[in-house]
C-alpha cells in the first residue's frame, strides 16, 4: 500500500547506491537485531516477509531479558563495540538514551523519518522526540492505560460500572461497598492509585515529575491529590497491600480478592495466560476514572549512530517494516495482546471482535479511543530516580503517618538537587 | 680465535628471548598483563570518571571535565550518607556476631576427633560457596511472609505459654518492612560467611602449641583461664586478619542485600548499602560520574577503617 510505495521509493533514491555498492562486492549482508521478549518474538516472524524482499541477507535477532537487554546496550553505546544494526527500546529507557547522542537522529536524510509523524499515534510519537528536537525512533506498541474489574463482584456489591468511573471519589465509595458485600479489595495497593493520579492532568509539555524548564512538581496539587487519594484508600483499607507482580499480586488475581487494577491494556493478555488464566470471563474493561488517559508503557527501536553506515539502510528498511507493516503489527496484536502504535491498523475489523476473556467485551475500541486521547508526557533523565523518591515518601505516609506536605517537602528537596544532573 | 670463528658462533650467541635477569617478569607476565586489562584499568578509568560527567550512551568521546563536581555532589548526598549507614549497620549487625560465634565454634570444633570436625567444618562452611541465586531462592521463600518457615517457626515460639508477650502477633514482612529489612539482610549475611571464619580461627587454634594448655593445666589454670590466656592471645594475629576482612566485606556488602531486594535496595532503601547504591547511580539511574566519585570515596573510608583496626589491635612491641 501507501507504506511499501513510499518505502519502496525511499530505497530506489537514498539508498539504492548502498544496496547496490554492498552486493556488488558479493558478500552477505548481516543484519543483528538486539531485542528482549516478545519483540524478538516480533522481529522473528517478521523475518521470512522481510528476506523474501532482501535476499541473501542474515538476520541475528539476539535476545535478552528486559533489564538486560538495556544495560547491555547502555554498555554497547558507551564504548561504541558490539553494536546491533538495530535495537529495541522500552519506553522508560528510551528517555534516558534520548538525551545522548548515542542513538541516530532519524530526520536526517535519506532517512527523513519525520515524513512518518502522521502514521503514529499523537503521544508516542512525541516521546521518540527528544529535548534537542531529534527524533531518535519509531514506535511499535503502545500500552493505553485502562482500568480492569471483576465485574462478578461489582454486581454482587450491587454497582455498576458507572459507579467506578464517573469520579475518583464515586471510585472509593465504590470500593467501600465492594470490601462491604464482598470482601474483596478494591485495589493491589494504594500506591496504584498514586501512579495513575500524578499521569493525569499534566501540563503539556512537562513531564511525570520535572516540567519543561526544568522546575521539581512534586509539590504540585497533582501530586497532593495523588498523595490524599491513595491516603484515603489505605485508610478506610481499600486496597490488598500487595506490590504489582508480586506472587501476593497474583494470588490476589487468582482468588478474586483484588477487585479492580488499572494498568496497560495488555495486563488482559498476562491474566488470560498466565497471571489468572481461571477468571476467564469474569473481568470486564472501562476507561480509567474521572476521564483519565494514560500510557502504561510502549516500546521503540532505534539505529546507533556509531552501527555500520553500509548497513544502516538496511537496518532502516528492516525498522520501517516492523514499525509500519500493517499485517505484521495486526498479527502481533493477536498473538501477544501488544497494541499496536501505527494508526493505520486502527481501521481493522480485528479492533471490534469480542474479548472472550473479558465476557465477550470488545475492549480494543476502548482502548483505541485511549490511545488517541492520551496527552504526551515529556520525559527526564532523573524520571526513574524521582518515581523511587515518590514511592518512598508515600510508603511513609501511608505506614508511618507521616504528613503529606512534609513528605513531599522531602521529595522536592532531593529532586532539585537532582534535577541538573 | 679467528674473526672467521667469532663470526660462525655469532648467530648462536643471539641473545635468547628470555634470559635469566627477564625471566621472573616473563613468568608473571600472564598475571600482570589480566591485572592490567581488568585491574589496573577500570581503576583508573573509574578514577577518571570521578571528575568528569558522563553521558554513557553518547560514547567515551562525550565527557565533560566537572573537577571535584561529582565528590561535592556525593558528599552532599542524602542517598549516600543513607547507604553508608546502612552498610555500617549491616556491617556491626552481621560482623560482630559472626566472631562472636566462630571463635568459640571453632574452639570446640578444635577439641573433637579430627574426622566428626572435618565434616562438621565442611557444613559450616557450605553456605560461603553456595550459588547467590539459591540463597535468594531459599532465603526468599523462607522470608516469605504468609508461607515462610521463619514467620512460621515465629509463631510456633508465640503460640507457647508464657511466650505470646515476646513477639508480634501478625506476621512479619521481612523484605517490604523496612524496619524488618535489616536485620533479615544481616541474618543472611552472618549465615553465609560464619563458616568462612571458623575456618579461619580453626587454622589459627592449630598452630597454638598444646605444651601450653599443659603446662596450663598443671599449674591449675581453668577452662576459661586457658581461653583467655592462651587461646585468646594465640588468635590475636588471625583475629585481626578476620576483623580487617570483615570490615571490607561489609563496606563492600552487595550481592545479599541485592538479591533479597530485587536489585532496588528495599522500602526506604533500608537495605541500599552503599555497594549497591553506586551500582544504581550507575545503570539505574545513569550517573557514572557520581558513582566513581562515590566508590572513591568510599576506598578512603575502607583505608581509613582498615588502618583505625590495625591500631586498635596494635602492634607487638615485645
């Protein structure tokens, strides 16, 4: 279609002394892609379709756990040896990566990248984009912020779903009756309350935690409701205490003692295989509360600057197909429950199929309606030290009393000193 | 001799590549040469990093000179004076009772029939060379909160007559508590390597002539006198070999309180020692320059505890 013309005719102008330079001395392309789980898994299906356009070219998917595979490719970056042609990116990374210059700036010609903006959705899009304005990948998954309950105990407790989302204080009256009729907690832990309050109503152009020049929010009235909320819930015992992934967590699922989570939209997927593969039919999905739209992970890939540059068009063909293939993208959604972030699948039948597991719900409309809502969230190099911060303060007002201007005065304090670094 | 002749041995006489005077270094060049690739230089380089700031995913090209930036950071650091309190605590905590325990463990060890110790010895010593990754399985279940051993055997102790006053009556959350975190993390640590110093005390006791304990006994000294007479001095050596051990071992405290924390340091990073916090300033939260200046820093503080014991057990002078 429209992506393989323009793809197509990418590689006749840019890229076609290249391709030609590099068979023409007869030796095997090899392409190595590093990745970690469920996108190697990706990239491998992707294969065949791609090597029957590329012929005679190798491709080594090398694979990694999660944490791995970005330490790995931290220490690939920094001493420029051992460098994939093309790597994949979680979204909390690719911050972190962005404000290098280890990663390729893809508006660059023959790349043009930017031609690309519309084909995504809005938000992720922006968070490919760092502060010097490069555009250092393309996305592939999102994961739209949704919320999960177990709707057998939303009736038992005699509510509807309108009851758990029109407000977030209608959400904690709603927990109050369900822990009433049912006994069931309303939510893992207070703390996901916290999580998905401070992702609401940021202003554009900040950040979780830092805003556009640099300013600590974690005083802002963002952060006290989050910090009252989640209080709120921890007192009148709301929630089951229990940390995500925790096996508490998982058992909680299991037992039907966890009544709602709110999470990426591919928790759906986890629960059905392998988190509470016997609550089939019991959950159902809803928007978050209150009108809340947030972003629950999404995952990149990425050219090193310092890879091959006889390889690098290659490495970018090979990118465009798993970031812009269609077909592909559809075939993953279905396999590994990994939303896709190319707008141009949203249009397909698949998005109005019934969720067996969530009683027949055809959820992915929500979710795509999420997608497109979602605000952008700019990110800091200090995000993953200022969410450690946050947990913290919180912990200790929600264990020890401690009092919530105090503790965010604490917060704030070690992040300015932070934040410059 | 002819030129001719001096000529004909002249390729013969051709200095061997190794002569005497060269051969030590030859022999310890394999040593000098992996010190130098995985000693020497991430040293220096660490060192380097220390005054520079570093963006590691921009390559080695991309550092900038920030002096004594990253030492004035780290020393006004509440995450690290926080881990180096930690490591202290976790030092005392784990260290002490580990001597405490060993010397008179190894002292009995010494007076049994040589083959019931040498077994004995080697199940003490079991946990020092046991895998990291079984011990955060087994500690991890048996710290487990709801279905742990230890929360279990707890309860068994509160459910005698008499007893119920002594211990809390719901059960603990070892790891996520972080008033609990602690001590379970020095529990590990003294487990792990008690064994490692009853073999070091038990080497120490063997070298202690008996004639002395003899001439001991016929002069009518008892048990404890001979402990603390003649053991206790005997040991004197070894016990300052273990306790400088032991302080570097603590100062450097990484695996257990990471791998019972997930790599994170814990709730309230109680259990954050400062090995691990320099390794999340690093990877997790990419400052390379702040956690050289740190792990310097530290090394000081290592000299400076190392030579403080040294005095404190003070020289021989007789």
């Amino acid at each position: 279609m429209f992506s393989d013309a323009t793809r197509r005719a990418a590689l006749g102008m840019g890229f076609g002394m290249a391709l030609g330079g590099a068979s023409a001395q007869g030796a095997p392309q090899r392409l190595n892609v590093a990745a970690y789980p469920k996108l190697d898994a990706i990239v491998r299906a992707a294969l065949p379709a791609w090597q029957a356009r590329h012929p005679g070219v190798q491709v080594e998917v090398i694979s990694r756990e999660m944490n791995d595979h970005h330490t790995a490719m931290i220490t690939a970056l920094s001493t420029g040896s051992h460098l994939p042609d093309l790597m994949s990116l979680e979204v909390g990374y690719l911050g972190r990566f962005a404000q290098g210059r280890g990663l390729l700036d893809l508006r660059q010609a023959p790349l043009n990248g930017e031609r690309l903006k519309s084909r995504f959705v809005p938000y992720t899009w922006s968070q490919a984009i760092n502060k010097r304005g490069e555009l250092l990948a393309l996305p592939s998954d999102i994961g739209p912020g949704t919320l999960l309950y177990r709707n057998d105990l939303l009736l038992r407790a005699g509510l509807t779903e309108e009851s758990l989302t029109r407000s977030w204080d209608d959400f904690i009256a709603a927990g109050r009756q369900i822990r009433a009729r049912t006994g069931a907690a309303l939510l893992a832990h207070a703390r996901d309350m916290k999580d998905i309050l401070i992702r609401t109503g940021v202003s554009g152009g900040d950040g979780l935690y830092f805003s556009a020049d640099n300013k600590v929010l974690v005083s802002t009235p963002r952060f006290v409701r989050a910090f009252e909320l989640a209080r709120r819930v921890r007192r009148e015992k709301l929630d089951a205490g229990v940390y995500n992934w925790s096996s508490d967590w998982t058992e909680g699922f299991r037992r039907g003692s966890i009544a709602t989570q709110m999470l990426g939209a591919w928790l759906t997927g986890f629960l059905g295989s392998w988190l509470a593969p016997k609550t089939h039919g019991l959950w159902r999905a809803a928007q978050l509360p209150e009108g809340a739209f947030a972003a629950y992970g999404g995952s990149f890939y990425a050219l090193p600057a310092k890879a091959d540059p006889a390889k690098r068009a290659l490495a970018w063909d090979l990118m465009q197909h798993l970031t812009l293939d269609r077909r592909l993208l559809l075939d993953a959604f279905q396999a590994h429950d990994i939303f896709p972030a190319l707008v141009d699948t949203f249009d397909d039948p698949f998005f109005d199929q019934p969720l067996p597991f969530l009683g027949g719900q055809p959820a992915r409309k929500l979710w795509r309606e999420a997608a497109r809502r979602i605000q952008p969230v700019a990110v800091h190099r200090q995000d993953a030290f200022a969410d450690e911060v946050i947990n913290t303060e919180l912990d200790k007002v929600l264990t020890r009393g401690k009092d919530i201007p105090t503790a965010l005065g604490d917060a704030e304090r070690l992040l300015v000193r932070r934040a410059n670094r | 001799m002819t030129s001719a002749v001096k000529h004909a041995m002249k390729p013969a006489m051709k200095r061997p590549l190794v002569t005497a005077a060269s051969a030590p270094y030859w022999l310890l060049a394999p040593f000098l040469i992996l010190f130098a690739v995985f000693g020497l230089f991430p040293l220096l380089f660490s060192l380097w990093l220390a005054f520079n700031h570093w963006e590691p995913t921009s390559g080695l090209a991309a550092m900038d000179w920030v002096g004594w930036g990253n030492f004035a950071f780290a020393l006004q650091d509440e995450w690290f004076w926080k881990s180096l309190f930690n490591t202290l605590w976790l030092g005392v905590a784990s260290a002490v009772p580990q001597h405490l325990i060993a010397i008179p463990l190894a002292v009995a060890l010494n007076s049994m029939a040589s083959r019931r110790r040498n077994v004995l010895v080697g199940i003490y010593f079991m946990p020092y060379i046991t895998s990291t990754v079984a011990i955060a399985i087994l500690f991890g279940s048996l710290f487990s909160t709801d279905y742990g051993l230890i929360n279990a055997a707890l309860g068994a102790i509160r459910s005698l007559p008499g007893l119920e006053w002594l211990l809390p009556a719901e059960a603990i959350d070892w790891l996520n508590d972080p008033d609990r975190l602690k001590p379970a993390i020095a529990t590990v640590v003294f487990w792990r390597y008690v064994g490692f110093n009853v073999v070091l005390y038990l080497a120490a006791l063997q070298t202690i002539p008996k004639d002395l304990y003899e001439a001991a006994t016929m002069d009518g000294a008892g048990r404890w006198q001979q402990f603390r007479f003649i053991t206790l001095p005997g040991l004197k050596a070894m016990l300052l070999f273990g306790v400088t051990l032991s302080i570097i071992g603590s100062m450097q405290l990484f695996e257990e309180p990471f791998i019972l924390t997930n790599g994170r340091g814990g709730n309230d990073q109680a259990g954050m020692t400062s090995a691990v916090y320099l390794y999340r300033l690093a990877f997790d939260f990419n400052d390379f320059g702040a956690a050289s200046a740190m792990s310097w820093l530290l090394f000081l503080l290592l000299g400076m505890a190392t030579w403080a014991t040294h005095r404190a057990f003070g020289k021989d002078k007789s």
